[in-house]
C-alpha cells in the first residue's frame, strides 16, 4: 500500500523560510509531486522529483531522498498570497496518491 | 484552450437519486481521475482511466460508476446519492506517468 504523512498545519512569518515535510511508505513509486491549493479553489501543480535531490523553481524547491523516504517542499520570501494547502503525492502505474496536506499560515 | 473542465459547478440532491458529473480536457491528455475532497481528508481517488477505454478503482469506488466516453471525457455518476457522498469533487488529467496534473475547478456537492 501507499501512504503519506505531513504535518497538518505550519505557521510562518511573512519574508521567512518554511519546510513542508512528507514521508512516505509505498512499494515503489516513479516521482514525489508538490501540489497548493487555496481555499475554495482546485489544486495547482508545483514540482516534481523523480529522481533524488533538489529542484528549484523560484520561490520554491523541493527535495526527494529515496533512501530515506522522505521529502519536503521549501518555501522562501514567504508572501502573504502563500496561504494555503500544500499536498505531497506520489506517482506509479498511472495512479497518483495524495498526502492529507498541510495548511500554511502565514503572520504578518 | 480551456484545460479541465467540470458541470456542475453546484449540485443538491436528495438522498437516493441520481446524478453524473461530467468532466473534459482539451490538451489530448490520455490519463483522466476522478478525486473527492473532504475536510482534513485530503484527496481520495476515486476512479482512474489511464487511456480511452480503460477504467480503474482507486482509494474510494463504492457507489460510483465511471465512464471514459472518448479521449477528452471523463463522467463520474452517482446512482443512488448518500449523504455521505457530499463532498467536492475534482476531474484531473495528465498527459501520462502521473508527473503533472490539471485539475478541473471543482464540483461542490450536497447530498440532504
């Protein structure tokens, strides 16, 4: 079976750095994905990791350690407009599983 | 280019009867999904159809029937609603492998 643990909430402060955390057991996947979702609206694609490391998209990056089954999502210069649901998710055989995600608060 | 779309964007039904949501892409995606989304619970996969033709169970099929009518649709139907059916529903699709989804903008529904 697949499953995804993350905290359910992190608080910030406004310009500050934060770490979503997901860890995850599963037989075997193809990629570990980032997804945000603000309230009342749909989810929204943010990264991927397919294979072990760090990749960057400009505010945001998100790391894969396969060996330890773990992963985290990186915000910097966090902004107000960062209020939101983040879901990790993984990928195999066309399937794609979803964390419970994690509500960031963000304090001015 | 529309990306995912989903009708109806509301929906109230009383227990026992019966509806579809239908779901469409325009970017010639071979994978379609169909989620629901309830407070605390994340999202559950509900159905899946990796290609035209082919559909599979996820996490949560009971009291669900789907059907992949060509490449750009994808309907969900409840036959006989339950109030524990009340919940957002999301289409997604992704092009194939699972790396990248679109979702739809959701479809809320009511079951009384």
């Amino acid at each position: 079976g697949q499953s995804l643990e993350q905290p359910s909430e992190v608080t910030a402060v406004e310009g500050a750095i934060v770490q979503i955390n997901c860890t995850y057991q599963t037989s075997g996947f193809y990629g570990l994905s980032w997804y945000q979702q603000h309230d009342g609206g749909a989810p929204t694609f943010l990264s991927y990791n397919a294979l072990d490391g760090l990749e960057e998209t400009g505010r945001f990056s998100s790391f894969l350690s396969r060996s330890d089954s773990y992963g985290y999502l990186l915000l910097q210069e966090l902004q107000m407009k960062d209020s939101a649901s983040y879901f990790c998710a993984v990928s195999r055989d066309d399937k794609i599983i979803f964390g419970k995600g994690t509500r960031l608060h963000i304090l001015p | 280019n529309a990306g995912v779309t989903q009708t109806p964007k509301f929906q109230v039904l009383k227990t026992g009867q019966s509806m579809t949501l239908q779901c469409a892409q325009d970017m010639n995606h071979n994978s379609m999904y169909w989620y629901r989304q309830d407070p605390g619970m994340g999202l559950r996969l509900i159905y899946y159809s990796a290609s035209e033709g082919t559909t599979d169970k996820g996490e949560v099929p009971n009291g669900y029937n789907v059907s992949r009518l060509n490449k750009r649709e994808f309907s969900l139907r409840l036959e006989s609603a339950a109030p524990s059916q009340t919940s957002v529903y999301f289409c997604a699709s992704t092009l194939g492998g699972g790396e990248t989804q679109y979702f739809g903008p959701g479809t809320r529904l009511l079951v009384l």
